[in-house]
C-alpha cells in the first residue's frame, strides 16, 4: 500500500494558513511587533496588520508601519511592506531576502538643528552590537522595491539656499524603482538601480 507517513504529524500548508489567518492571531502579533519596537526604540511605533505565508518561503506583509523620529516627526511610514526571507545562516552572520517591497512609503531623513546625526541614527544605534568579537550581520536581498513613495533628506544645520538645487534640502515624490542586488556588509552597500 505504499509509504505510510504520518501526515497528520506535521504542519499542512492549509493547517498554518488558518493560524495566521486568524484575525485574533493577527492582532496579537501586530501589537507585539509594535510594542517591542516602541519599547526598545524609545519611540512611537505603530503597525495596522500582519499577514504571514510560509511556503514556498517564508512571506510577511505588514500593513500600516508608522514610524516617529525622536522629535515625534515621521521617519517612514508604508501602507504596505512585503519581505521575501531567502536565507538564513548564523554561522556566517547572513540574513539574505529574496524580495522587499514598499508601498506609497514616506521617509523622512532629517539632520535637526544643532544635531550631528539623521534622525535615523537611534534606530541604527539601537541594533548595533557591543560585542567586537562577533561577525558583522551581513544583509543581502535580490530586489528591493518602491511604489508610489516619497522622500525627504533635510539638513536643518546647512544655510537655505535660493535659486538653486539645494542638496541639504531634498524632497522627490512618485518613486518607482527598483534596486536589484542590494548588499550591506559593514560600511559597504553594494547594489545596482533600475
């Protein structure tokens, strides 16, 4: 009669769809991912909705990320950011995704007045590692995509500047674009735009 697995032994497609399907299921996960960000970001952070799918490879839509600078100004917000996990591996420090998508993204990089740092810089400080000894995490993802986004880098430390393009004060709307190939290793990103 053939082989006799057990297939009720492990998770069916149909079986994990279900669990993260579930609207309660759902809700505890946004407002744990929001929490835990808030809490260790010192910082407004919230997060409208999470949709998981594991096969064929593990996908996260989130909905609604909003995400406040530590002068309570948005530093980005997405209606939409979906991540493609490709790889994983500890030994090498590695974390590779297949595919990152965002959605009518608004990021805000702003250097304040009387600040040396992007705004930005608390979140990079937040996840940089004490320990010398340990690997560099090194990212990678093949494609990396924005739809109908904007952006605005402004250096309040930087005089105004009339009649010209001003580089210290930048603000371009409808951004559609890709970046294929993206590496960050270290203080080194590598890519190529399209």
């Amino acid at each position: 009669y053939g082989d006799h697995r057990d297939l009720h032994s492990f998770p069916t497609r149909r079986s994990s769809d279900l669990l993260f399907r579930s609207s309660t299921v759902q809700t505890y996960i946004t407002q744990y991912i929001a929490t835990e960000f808030s809490e260790k970001l010192n910082t407004t952070i919230s997060v409208g909705g999470v949709d998981m799918d594991f096969f064929p490879d593990l996908s996260v839509i989130i909905e609604d990320i909003y995400v406040e600078d530590l002068h309570s100004d948005t530093l980005l917000y997405t209606s939409e950011l979906t991540v493609s996990l490709e790889n994983y591996n500890g030994d090498e420090n590695r974390l590779a995704f297949d595919r990152i998508v965002l959605s009518d993204a608004v990021i805000n990089l702003i250097k304040y007045e009387s600040e040396d740092e992007l705004n930005i810089r608390f979140i990079i400080d937040a996840f940089r590692s004490d320990d010398t000894t340990s690997q560099t995490l090194r990212l990678s993802c093949n494609a990396v995509e924005l739809i109908n986004s904007r952006f605005k880098f402004r250096d309040e430390n930087k005089p105004e500047k009339k009649d010209v393009i001003n580089y210290f004060d930048l603000f371009v709307t409808d951004i559609n674009g890709k970046f294929w190939d993206l590496g960050i290793d270290g203080d080194t990103i590598s890519g190529t735009i399209d």
